[in-house]
C-alpha cells in the first residue's frame, strides 16, 4: 500500500513537510485544525508569515470560532490531535 507525501508548500521545493501550520477551529459542532500550509525546515519561516496574513485576512461565519495560528510537528498518519504543538518555535516566527 503507497502512501502519499505531504510536501512543503513553497512552489518547486518538493521536500517533504516537516511543519503543518493550523488554527484550531471549530463551527459549535466540529473542531478540527483549519490548515493553511505545510513546510520544510527551509521554508517554515515564509509559509508561516504567509498563513499568518491569510488567517488574518480571514472573517469567520457567525457560527465559526478559529483561534491563533500555530507550528506543528507533522507526523504523516497522525491525527491532528495528536499533532505537538511547537510553541517555542512559533515565537521565532511571529510577526
């Protein structure tokens, strides 16, 4: 059975993700992490400023709530759940 690789989001890197950047996100029924990109160790810092101006540029329906972005270890096959959050590491990269 294949598997499919997550990539890093940057046009024409094609390395494999190492960071899933996400917002908790939740419609009052259904929480899940809302993903607005994925990256390599080389590109972490510009796809996080990236998905930082879409998340802000996003207005939720009144039924949404979506939470601060943040930097993920990806794991391929693992839920978002069980995901680790890389607090430290989205403090080098804030705006």
């Amino acid at each position: 059975m294949s598997s499919t690789i997550v990539r890093c989001n940057v046009p024409a890197c094609g390395e494999p993700a190492a960071y899933k950047i996400a917002a908790p996100w939740s419609d009052g029924a259904f929480t899940e992490l809302k993903t607005y990109g994925h990256a390599c160790s080389e590109h972490l810092g510009l796809v996080f400023r990236e998905a930082e101006q879409r998340r802000e540029a996003y207005v939720p329906q009144p039924s949404e709530t979506i939470e601060e972005i943040g930097i993920y270890r990806y794991e391929q096959g693992k839920r978002d759940r069980q995901l680790q959050r890389l607090w430290g590491l989205e403090e080098n990269y804030r705006s």
